[in-house]
C-alpha cells in the first residue's frame, strides 16, 4: 500500500515523526544552523528557536499531523496535511512548504492554511 511519507525526503518524515511525538530533542538533526520557520504570523530562526516553536506548539494544540498529499516542485516539497488537536476548527487542512539544503536538512518550513 502507498503511503504519502515513502516519497518524502528523510528530514521532512524526522520533522513530522518528531511533531507528532512532541519531541524537540533532535530538531539539530533535520533543521538546519540557519533555518526559518513562519507559522501563525510568526517567525523563528535556527534550530533553538525552532525547537521552542516546536514545544510551544505542542504544549498549546496537541497537534498530530496526518500527511494526505505531497507534490514535488523545484526547490521546494508541498505537504498537504490533517492536523488534530486541541485548536478551534480541528481538525484542519494545513499546507506545508519545506525547502532543503543541499545536506538534505529543511532550510526553511512555511505553513499556512
């Protein structure tokens, strides 16, 4: 059977195992030094930022992400994914835009509705 995450590089299936788990322990491990993150209006950079982001998030929402699609562009993968938790209107479509590094970390994470 296929599964949307088979075709993902391994950084983005680090980063929503991870979320899923709330574990921010190894975020230095698939973000890299000078990554961004823009969600809700906000924006963080590098992975310390991005691991508070992460604990924050989890903290706030519960959130467990069900990845339903994924599109390959140039540069950049788009996943479509369900995100439950504990948030007005959940669950709820999200749409994130990963773009790698040439080391194959995330560069940079969009995520908007």
């Amino acid at each position: 059977m296929f599964h949307p995450t088979s075709i993902l590089a391994p950084a983005i299936v680090e980063y929503i195992n991870a979320a899923n788990a709330r574990d921010t322990s190894r975020v230095g491990s698939f973000f890299a030094e000078d990554a961004h993150v823009f969600d809700e209006g906000r924006h963080q950079v590098g992975p310390q930022a991005i691991a508070d982001w992460m604990q924050d998030t989890a903290q706030r929402y519960q959130p467990r992400v069900e990845v339903l699609g994924v599109q390959q562009r140039t540069g950049k993968v788009l996943v479509q994914g369900l995100i439950s938790g504990t948030f007005p209107g959940s669950p709820l479509e999200l749409r994130y835009t990963f773009r790698l590094n040439e080391q194959g970390k995330i560069a940079r994470l969009d995520i908007s509705v």
